[in-house]
C-alpha cells in the first residue's frame, strides 16, 4: 500500500509535537497531554514518532507503566504494518 509510508511518517510528526508539547507544559507546569491521548497517536501507527521524542527530548522514558503500554501498541503496530504493506 503506498499509502501507508507517508501515513506513518505524517502521524509520526504530529505525535512527536504532541509529546514535545506535552514536555513543555511538564516543564511550565501547565495542562498536561493525557497519557491515553499519547498511546492513541500510537496505537494509529505514530510509534516511531513517540520513540524518537521519547530518545531526544526524554518525555515518558522513565515511567514503566507508560512504556509497558507504549511498547504494546509497538507490538500491535508491527504486523499490522507488515499485512498492511504486504496487501
């Protein structure tokens, strides 16, 4: 499916502004992005978005419940990328 590259690279940028959104309201102290909305973004194929935030501005990396949820929507989103790529 050709579609789903640029789907993935679109839903990856909007998520890594959603959690570097999110880091700066932690930082200010203001209202923060739930964390259902962030393994959302996920979820819908954002993932590799969430993992580079998650590496370069450190938002979410060192809560173990937000990374065992985090890396089960990995674990979803894998093989549904590859039927999806392959169909």
């Amino acid at each position: 499916m050709p579609w789903i590259l640029p789907f993935i690279a679109a839903l990856s940028l909007i998520t890594f502004g959603v959690y570097y959104l999110d880091k700066r309201a932690a930082l200010r102290g203001a209202r923060r992005t739930p964390e259902t909305t962030l393994h959302v973004l996920s979820i819908l194929g954002g993932w590799p978005g969430a993992l580079l935030a998650q590496r370069i501005i450190r938002h979410k990396s060192g809560k173990a419940g937000f990374q065992l949820m985090f890396w089960m929507t990995v674990i979803v989103n894998v093989p549904v990328f590859a039927w999806l790529w392959t169909h």
